[in-house]
C-alpha cells in the first residue's frame, strides 16, 4: 500500500530513488550494535555503478573480466591519493589493505574504504564485482540507530520495489544483535528523493514475512 501511495504522489522530472528509512532500538555508541553489511536487491538499484579494483594477478584479471571499470594497483592508489574518488565501489584484495590504509580519511568519510562485512575486501573480486553491478546496496546505522537504503527508482513497477523492500527488512531483521534488549524495530519509513515519508505499519511488516 505504501509503495502504490508513492508512485501515486506528483513526480519531479528525474527519476526519484526510493529509499527505506529504518528506525532500530539500538545504541550505536556501542561497538557490538552497530548493524553493518550489504545485500543484492532482487530488482537492483536502477543505477549505472562505477567500479574500481584494487588488485593485481589473477585476482585483477578476473575483476576485468567480470565487468569492473577501472581495475589496477599503484596507479590507482595515486589517483585516489590525488583526491580521484568520482566511483560508487571500491573492491581491493587483503593483500592490497597495507597500501590502502593510509587513504582512510580520503575513502573513509565517503564510505568507499574496503570492507569484509560489505564484501568488498575480498580474494573473489569476480564475484564481488558482480554483486556491485547487479545492484549490491550497503546499509549501517548512524549516529541516531537508524539505517537508510535506496530500494529502486520512482520508474519500477510496484511489485520489483516491494520485493526490493521486503529484501533489506529480512536481511535488517536477522542482524539483530544479541545484545540488544527491547524493541528492535522501531519505525520504517518509505520515501522517494522528493517525497514526504510514509510510515509502515509494522505488523503488517511481520505478516508479509
């Protein structure tokens, strides 16, 4: 219901990302709560993703193979030294982290830095760069416990966004910390780029589940 609200609201002249707003009952000062990784959307993202690979080997030729745009080692390291960071996806090998580290406050802040829980410090950089251009979406709670994920475009069909939101809600629900005590699911919010929010009854959350 909320998705057909949605699409029934004035549209702009671009094509709006839908996003799930997600409010958790957890305290993210607390390592141990912080809900962090990333999942394919059946549907994907509905956006073109830029792809860097830092790797070399058969580790960076199998990341060309698969479809990565840009793929190399200490020539890229130098550009993104430079200030380069126009990409969605930065993949490396463990093996190239050493070099990496040092451009944390570059990558960091704009959440590019390579990381095992988003399957993008991996030795399979073939199967990671698939992922990324299938329509792989990262998630983790701010400051404020809350998770926000692009589902889709204004343009898909109803059914391609519900599935795409009712992917991140089971993927959100099972990485429930053990820690946590009390209400985990607090709120969900569906919008687009220029809509107001439209809250989800959560039961009904749990029924379609």
């Amino acid at each position: 219901d909320a998705v057909k609200m949605l699409k029934e609201m004035p549209g702009c002249k671009f094509d709006e990302t839908v996003e799930l707003a997600i409010r958790l009952g957890v305290d993210p000062r607390q390592s141990d709560q912080v809900i962090r990784g990333a999942l394919p959307l059946p549907h994907g993202t509905g956006k073109q993703v830029t792809v860097v690979v830092i790797a070399s080997g058969e580790s960076a030729t199998a990341a060309q193979e698969a479809g990565a745009d840009h793929v190399g080692f200490e020539e890229l390291i130098e550009r993104i030294k430079g200030g380069w960071t126009d990409f969605d996806t930065l993949i490396a090998t463990p093996a190239a982290m050493k070099d990496l580290r040092p451009l944390g406050r570059v990558l960091g802040p704009r959440g590019l830095m390579p990381n095992p829980k988003t399957g993008t410090l991996t030795d399979d950089t073939a199967a990671a760069v698939k992922e990324a251009k299938a329509g792989r979406v990262e998630y983790r709670t701010d400051r404020g416990g809350c998770v926000h994920v692009p589902i889709g475009k204004k343009s898909f069909n109803t059914e391609a966004l519900c599935e795409n939101a009712m992917a991140v809600m089971q993927v959100i629900q099972r990485a429930k910390p053990a820690t946590v005590k009390g209400v985990y699911l607090l709120a969900v919010t569906l919008s687009a780029t220029m809509s107001p929010g439209i809250r989800i009854d959560l039961r009904s959350i749990a029924k379609a589940q």
